[in-house]
C-alpha cells in the first residue's frame, strides 16, 4: 500500500515534520537567546566589579597623594636651617670657633698621600699612618 501525497496520511507526516522542525528552531532560538542573556549579565557584573576596583584605587591614589603632601611638608620643615639653628640652641649647641674647625684630608683606598699631608697638621693627634 502505497500513501499519495494528496492523502490525508502525507498531510499528517509532513506536518508533523514541519512542527517537529519549528520546535527544533524554537528551541534553538531559546538557547540562543539565553546564552546571550547570559553573555550579558556576565559582561556587566564584570564592569561592575572593575568599576569598583578603580574607585577603591581612586580613594587609595587621594590617600597615598596626601600622605606624600605631608611628608614633603614634613622634609621642608625640617630642611628650613634657621629652624635647625634654633633647635640647636635649645639643646645647648654653639657655633664652633675657627681655633675648634680642623680640616682633614681622608685618605681614598689605595692614597696614603693625603693621611700623609694630615699627619703634619696640628691638631691631627688622633690620625695614625
């Protein structure tokens, strides 16, 4: 027994073949469009993670820039020499005298010549050949 496409047989198959189609393509539509829901939450908690990152490294560039303003603040501050002066004199030191001033050559490695020329200088007790 052979089915002729006009019978009500065919119709059925081929039906049945093209719904089983349309659902193959829905189907596949669905799994498409997830995956590019997906693609896309998982893009955008990535730009949120790294938009957060780059606000802590933010405050964390404020801080450390302050930090150094006050540290140069602090090296000025100490570099200033009439404020050297003053805390020297606090502390009971005095400007040396020209008679307390001595002068001494310090020998590289390998120069004896300069230890030589210091050994003649009074004042230079304390320096051996």
């Amino acid at each position: 027994m052979t089915v002729q496409r006009g019978t009500p047989g065919a119709r059925r198959r081929g039906s049945r073949s093209r719904n089983a189609r349309s659902r193959a393509l829905l189907v596949l539509a669905c799994a498409v469009l997830f995956a590019g829901m997906f693609m896309q939450v998982t893009m955008l908690a990535r730009v949120s993670s790294q938009s957060k990152r780059a606000s802590v490294l933010e405050g964390e560039i404020e801080e450390l820039s302050a930090n150094a303003e006050n540290l140069e603040l602090s090296i000025n501050q100490f570099h200033n020499l009439e404020s050297i002066a003053v805390r020297a004199r606090q502390l009971g030191m005095e400007q040396p005298s020209e008679s307390q001033i001595r002068v001494v050559n310090v020998a590289r490695s390998g120069d004896s010549g300069a230890s030589a020329q210091a050994a003649g200088i009074a004042g230079t007790e304390g320096i051996q050949n």
